[in-house]
C-alpha cells in the first residue's frame, strides 16, 4: 500500500470506531453536578535526604542518646514532652500544639526487614511498598489508583495529585498514573491553546500501541487538568479561600495547593508533597531545626484550615522519611544513614483521646543492629491501615500480601 | 496490515541499533541493502576508545576525603568542595557519553553499552570507578558476553555497589551472589519454577568471598578472606572460586535465554510472550549460546532478520530520555552551551545516566510516560529549538552528594542547531511537500490527517523556507509520534 493511500484509509478507519474515552464522560457527569467526594482524604509528606528521627522524637531519659550524641543530643529541658519518656525537638512547637489537642499519632521504630541504607534504594522500597530484596515499578498509591479504576469506575490521573513538576514512582500505577502539578494554573497553562490542546481532541482508534497509550495520557492529562482548574477556579470565593497563614517557603506553598485543592471539592483522594534537605552529614543541628520548624509551621497552617472548614476529621496527613540516622553521631557534627524511624499521623480523624498518642515503645538504644536501630513496625502495616480503614479499599491487592491493619484510625 | 517504506526501514534499523541518522545520511543510504547497513555498523564499531574526564589515579573518594578531614588535612569547606568535585566528575562523565551517543560515531556500541548499563546497573559517587566501570561495559559492548560477564562482576565500582567488599569468609554478604543470578544472568524464575535455589545464592557468595578492590580502584583477590571450602552450586560440588561460578552461570543454557530475551524486547518488541516470538528467542539463544555468547553474532543475527523490520515493531517503542535526547543531537546537529542542560533534561525525564534508579535498571517502556514528562517531551523541542522558556525543576533525590546535579540552567536552554546540514538536505524537497518529507525523516509513525493540520497550521506561509522547516520540525518532534522509534 502507498503512504498516501494507507494514511486516507487509516483517517476513515480511525473516524468510524471514534472512541469517547470514560473519563470524558466522567468529567462531563462532575460538570452536571454531582456532589463532590464526601469520602476521606490522605495527604502524604515525605522528608526526603532521611531525617534523623532521634532528633525529631527525642527519647529524652535515655542516657545512652546522650552519651552517644555528646554535641547534638537535644537538652532535656528543651524537649516538647509527649510523655515521660520522649518528647518532640523544640523547632516542632506548631506540632506540640496540634499534639495537646489530640490529633497527632506518633509511631516509632518503623522501617522493614532487611534495611538499606542508600537514599534511593530505600526511597523506593517505600514509594513501592516492596522488600527489600524485590524491584516492582509500579507505587503503592499508583497501585491503589489502579485498584479503583478498574469497571464503571474510570481511570482519572487527579484521584492522585503531586504536588510538585514531576511525578513520583509512588504515584506510578499498571494502567493508570497519578498527576503531578506545582498548582493547578500552571498545568492548565501547559494543556491550553497550543499544540497539546489541539492534538488531545484528534480521535484514537482504539489500538493497543504505544501511539494509542501516548494519545490516551494526553488526552486524560488536558481533562484532569481542566478539571481541576475549573473545580479550583469556581471555589475561588472568599468564603472558601484559605484562611490559614502559610510559612511562605515551599513546603509551605505546595500544603496551601493541597488545602485550596481539597477546599475546592475535587474528588482527589491523595496528595503527595515532598521536602527536602534532610541528609545532614555535616553539621546538623541547624539544618535538621530549620526545617523541622518549616515542616511544623506548613502542618499547623494546613490543620487550620481543615478545621476551619470542617474537613478535619476527612483528611489525614502522613509524614515518613526514607530512613532514620545512626545513633552515634559522626565526626562532622552530624548524623550518617540509619535505618527504622518514627512515621507521624495528623488528622482529626485518629483514634485515641486528647492529648495525641504515642502509639507503641520509644526506641531501644541497648539493642542495636550494628548501631542502628531496629524496626518493630513495618511501614506496610501502616500503608494497610490507610489503605483499609481510611481509604476504604482492597489493601491486599494494592500491597501485594496481607500486612495485619494497626489501630491507628 | 501497515506497510512500510525502504526509508522507514533503514530509520528503523538506525533508530534501534543507534540514535537515528541525519537526513544527509538516510538519503545517501537509502538505495543500499539493510544486510550491508548491519555489517558496516557492526564494523565500523570495532575500535573502542575510552571516555575519559580524571585520571582514577588522581582521585580520593569520600571515605578517603572524610579520612583527610578527621586528620585535619582538609577543613569542612575543603571537604565539601572535594566531594563537589567528584559529583562534577560524574556529570562530566555522562555528558561526554550523551555526547558521544549523539555524535554518529560507534553508535551501535554506544546503544549496546546503554543496554548493558541497564542491564547491569551501577551507581557509586567514586568518579574513578564509575569512568572504569562504563570504559568496561562500553569495550565489550560487541564482544563475548562471557568476557563482559567476568569483567563487570570484577569491576570496583560492581563490588562496592553490591557490597562484595563486605562478602568474607566469616560473614559473607549474599548481595552480589543474589543479584549475578536473578539480574546478570539467570533471572528469577523460568516461567513457575525458580531458576536458582537459596542453597546455590548462599554457595555462590562463599565463593565470591575474597573478591574486592584496593585503594587504587584495582580488583583484588584477598585469599585470607575466602572460603575455600566445598560448594554446592546448581548440583555441582567442589571448592568453587568466583571464576567458577560465572563459568558455572554461563554453562546454564538459561543465562543465554535470558539475555538474548532481554535484548529483543529492547531491539525489537517488549511484547515477547506470544508463542511464535518465544521459539523465535529460543532459537536466537541456542545460537548465542553455541557461539560462546558472541554479542556481535547475535546481533546481525537479529539485525538483519525480515521479523525485525515487521511493519507492527516500527515505531512501537517509546524513546528512553536519553535516546530522545541523543536522537534530536544527532538529527539536528545540536551543541548544549551548558552542560547541565543535559542533566536538566534527563532528570526531568526520568533518567540520569550513572545514576540508574536501583540494581535492576530503569524500568522502561511505558513507565517513561506519565502526564508531566509527557508535556515536558511535547515541549522540549520548541525549548530547544526555538527559544521557548522552561520553568521546571526536577525534585531533588535528598542525597547531599548530588545535590549539584539538581542545580538549575537559567531557565533558558541555550543550544545551537545546525540548521544549514539539516535543511541542505531537503534542499530538493517542494514546498508543498515539505510536511510530508520532514515527517518521513522524523517519525516512525505515519502522520495521521488531523495531527498534519495541527502541524501546517502553525507555520507562517509567507515565512521564508528556511523558517518553514524550522518551525515544521520543531512542531514534528513535539508530537507524540516523535516519543516512539
């Protein structure tokens, strides 16, 4: 066949099986409509670079932390108690609030069998819920989003959202990918007017080729972003505008996106937000407070604003860090790679009365694992619970295996 | 069924065996047979020259370096530049290489040794034995896979990575033991029955006790640290040395199997489970394996067979970051007055070279798209060729260590084209058939009547013709088309 004629064939060929794709059946039923999502909500923040966790929950009666950390150790009368044997660094004070008030769990000693000690590897041992010998590349959230695209309910990259210019692997699912944007204006800029706009309206044969799948993405990406950016837009009143005063850093901006993104009623279920500086070799102290204080201050802003328009009890915040540090400190002031770590839940929808629960034991400093600590929560154990109890969905499938739900929500 | 040009095929061999061609290149070579393309890229790869950016001899990686300032040699701002330095060593290394895979020269070696890179994944911050490490993989990239097999696994930077450096007789480290199997040579399972027992991984680590390296980036046998005890390995029973392991690996008619697999899903198709395409890979790998593992074989072998340029492979298989970014070098000739626009842009995309995610490599095919690096893709050529502005940052991976490699451009991607090559080559070419040409030089896919509106409508029809092709291509390249090869 001739180029010519193939392509006249093809043109005719693609006109007669056009195929609407469900999402833009779906976007036009929100556009009638339909309530927004009334279901819970999960916000996730990851401390990239590995945060020392000792300095951040300090187990302050511990002699050992002190002998083995004669310059960094945090005084004993500077540490924000939770109870009588551990207490917050004085740069999270926000949190220590949002703690008397009951709405933060801490849980120690997290990590998983068999630790690896390089950023990357074990960034994605978390990102992908994987052991730590297994390679999967797909993420846990990518996973869930797979889950609840399968049937009626079709695939929409924004039920997952990174707030960020690129896209996680923990948002990469089998068929369907989480959608990654700094605020909802500067995508739909991307997607609108220019050639993306007009290429996402040429119809697919429905094909299972690559050029099929690369249509497909664009045209999901120029609907969810529209989408959002009219949900955001029409919400854009001053009634729902947050109200909260955000430290005006990154961390700060991209948890004000989330909360405008959430007040706004679109029907996103996880959000994603990484910050990052946490890999302090070298003289820590004031590294590891200044953005712990950051993080605090981003947190308390951000629980404001849930509170003030009643979406405290739906949304649920995770923080985690790809490892902790070691015990000892180093000889440079500061902290080299370490293993299992404290994970932090926020939200008012937690078990537990006032003030907030320290959920198990604080960390053994006797018995180590060649200086580091050893885990006795697996973070899939909490994944599950989220996954669960609070999202409502099938944690088996998207874990791969069954981690026991922990009492936690 | 689609059917496809003689151009289309010769791009479909450059594509898949190199980075594309120039135009001048596919018209000059457009009347000759596919059998002789495979064998002149086969010979023209033979020489092999090292990439070189530091003397290994001259560099201290950071332990040494954190050794000199707790002696008080170097202070904390010394050490920190120190550590800069090497991290900029490494970047060097991967530009000179992206370089290198956009410039023409060798390119079936280069794409063979970016397979290889992969397939035997690395990622240290000692820029000594990183440069080593890539000079290994790119000298037998053609070659003995037996050679390349044996060479990788005594590599410094292999060792270090898998912590064999840690593997003694008292306490033996299975990690490279694990990973020579499950990603080197075996893989996990054939199908329902695993292709290694945990008794062979934990028998093989006790052979591999020992092997290390020395200060000087040189492989070490430490015979006072290796077992040499009896061994059992698939079956086999003797007092096994590392060596006799990878002879053992290789006596496995499952490793050829599993390699020759792997580079058809990478060559060809990554659909390889149908049944005609599992005794076509079953046949390659006989012939690998009988041949002594001769990569080169294998690859004229597959090169030149009439199923690698069926019409259902062309242009099915989505561009890595780097072979996009190679691809537009080599067409248009591009020179990046930064280099961190190189790294800018695969970090962006997913894949910074000597710097792979994890052991097994980057995943691939679909996992390279997602809605953000798709729009970055789509705007990267107007970036590159028009001046566009980009305002993207690529998140930073928490490492101290590279957070050089995170630094920003100013926002502005400065590169030069040459133009005048590229447009001397469609000197010939009507006007009105300028769309049609350009799009048979720059896609793998035909362009479909809807996206050849989109394209014409954004060029100026009184703009002189220069600016016609200028525009025509950088519209071309930002199509989704242009992403598969």
């Amino acid at each position: 066949m001739r180029r010519r004629d193939f392509l006249k064939q093809s043109a005719l060929t693609t006109a007669g099986t056009m195929l609407i794709p469900h999402f833009l059946k779906a976007y036009e039923l929100n556009q009638l409509g339909v309530a927004p999502t009334t279901g819970k909500t999960l916000v996730i923040v990851q401390l990239s670079g590995g945060n020392d966790g000792l300095n951040t929950v300090v187990p302050f009666r511990n002699d050992i932390y002190y002998r083995e950390r004669p310059t960094l150790a945090i005084a004993r009368d500077k540490v924000l108690a939770l109870n009588d044997e551990i207490g917050f660094n004085p740069a999270l004070e926000p949190l220590k609030a949002l703690y008397d008030d009951g709405l933060v769990t801490v849980i120690n000693n997290v990590g998983y069998p068999n630790p690896d000690r390089s950023h990357f590897r074990s960034m994605d041992i978390w990102q992908t819920a994987s052991d730590s010998d297994k390679y999967l590349t797909t993420g846990w959230v990518g996973r869930y989003l797979d889950a609840n695209c399968a049937g009626a309910d079709p695939c929409q990259p924004h039920r997952a959202i990174e707030v960020d210019d690129t896209l996680s692997l923990v948002l990469k699912g089998t068929s369907v990918n989480g959608l990654a944007m700094l605020n909802p204006q500067k995508l739909y800029n991307q997607t609108r007017g220019g050639l993306v706009e007009g290429l996402a309206k040429v119809s697919q044969a429905d094909e299972h080729g690559n050029v099929a799948y690369l249509y497909k993405t664009l045209a999901e990406t120029v609907s969810s972003a529209a989408y959002v950016y009219d949900q955001s837009a029409r919400s854009a009143s001053p009634v729902n505008a947050t109200g909260g005063t955000y430290p005006a850093n990154e961390l700060g901006n991209r948890l004000k996106t989330v909360a405008e993104l959430i007040q706004s009623g679109v029907s996103t279920r996880v959000y994603y937000v990484s910050i990052s500086g946490f890999d302090t070799h070298i003289n820590q102290p004031g590294q590891q407070e200044r953005l712990l204080r950051q993080y605090a201050e981003a947190v308390k802003a951000f629980t404001g604003d849930m509170k003030a328009t009643n979406r405290q009890n739906d949304v649920l915040l995770m923080t985690f860090s790809e490892f902790g540090r070691r015990v000892k400190q180093n000889a440079s002031n500061g902290t080299d790679h370490g293993t299992a770590n404290n994970v932090l839940l926020i939200g008012g929808g937690l078990k537990g009365a006032t003030p907030g629960r320290v959920f198990n034991e604080a960390p053994n400093l006797t018995n180590l694992d060649e200086g580091d600590l050893k885990y006795t929560v697996d973070f899939r154990n909490i994944y599950a619970t989220l996954l669960r109890n609070w999202l409502k969905t099938d944690d088996v499938a998207i874990l791969g295996r069954k981690f026991e739900p922990l009492g936690l929500v | 069924m689609r059917s496809i040009s003689k151009q289309q095929q010769i791009q479909h061999l450059y594509w898949r065996a190199g980075f594309g061609a120039t135009a001048a290149l596919i018209r000059r070579e457009s009347h000759q047979p596919l059998k002789k393309l495979v064998r002149d890229l086969l010979r023209n790869d033979a020489p092999f020259t090292p990439l070189t950016v530091v003397d290994p001899a001259r560099v201290i990686n950071r332990k040494g370096l954190k050794g000199m300032f707790r002696e008080g040699m170097l202070d904390r701002d010394a050490l920190k530049q120190r550590i800069r330095e090497n991290t900029g060593h490494i970047r060097d290394l991967n530009v000179l290489w992206v370089e290198k895979m956009g410039s023409g020269e060798g390119v079936l070696r280069e794409k063979m040794a970016l397979f290889w890179h992969g397939h035997f994944a690395c990622r240290v911050l000692n820029p000594g034995g990183v440069q080593q490490y890539l000079n290994t993989i790119r000298q037998h990239a053609l070659g003995k896979f037996s050679d390349l097999l044996m060479a990788v696994s005594k590599e410094p930077a292999m060792l270090q990575f898998l912590n064999n450096q840690q593997n003694r007789k008292d306490a033996p480290n299975e990690n490279f033991a694990r990973e020579v199997m499950e990603l080197f040579t075996l893989g996990r399972t054939d199908g329902s029955a695993g292709n290694y027992t945990e008794t062979d991984v934990k028998d093989a680590a006790r052979a591999f006790t020992g092997w290390g390296f020395n200060l000087e980036g040189e492989f070490v046998f430490r015979q006072n640290q290796h077992d040499d005890g009896p061994k059992t390995i698939f079956g086999q029973t003797g007092d096994f040395a590392g060596e006799d392991v990878i002879r053992l690996l290789l006596a496995q008619k499952q490793t050829a199997r599993f390699i020759t697999g792997k580079l058809y899903r990478f060559l060809v198709a990554e659909q390889a489970t149908d049944e005609p395409t599992k005794a076509r890979i079953s046949t390659l790998a006989d012939r690998f394996y009988h041949s002594g593992y001769d990569i080169a074989d294998l690859l004229e072998t597959m090169l030149t067979a009439d199923w690698f340029y069926d019409p259902a492979h062309v242009g099915n298989r989505i561009k890595s970051p780097v072979e996009l970014l190679a691809g537009m070098q080599r067409a248009l000739g591009l020179a990046f007055e930064q280099k961190q626009s190189l790294i800018l842009i695969q970090r962006t995309l997913g894949q910074v070279l000597l710097y792979p995610p994890n052991v097994a490599g980057w995943p691939g095919g679909r996992n390279w798209i997602d809605s953000s690096s798709l729009l970055f893709r789509m705007r990267l050529p107007d970036v590159l060729l028009q001046a566009g502005q980009v305002a993207i940052q690529p998140k930073d991976d928490g490492d101290v260590n590279t957070e050089m490699l995170a630094r920003r451009g100013k926002g502005v991607l400065n590169v030069t084209v040459g133009w005048a090559a590229f447009e001397e080559a469609f000197a010939s070419v009507r006007g009105d058939q300028l769309p049609d040409e350009l799009a048979a030089f720059l896609l793998q896919q035909p362009l479909g009547s809807q996206q050849r509106a989109e394209v014409v409508k954004r060029v100026n029809p009184d703009s002189a013709r220069s600016e016609q092709i200028r525009t025509l291509t950088a519209t071309l390249m930002a199509l989704p088309e242009y992403q598969l090869c």
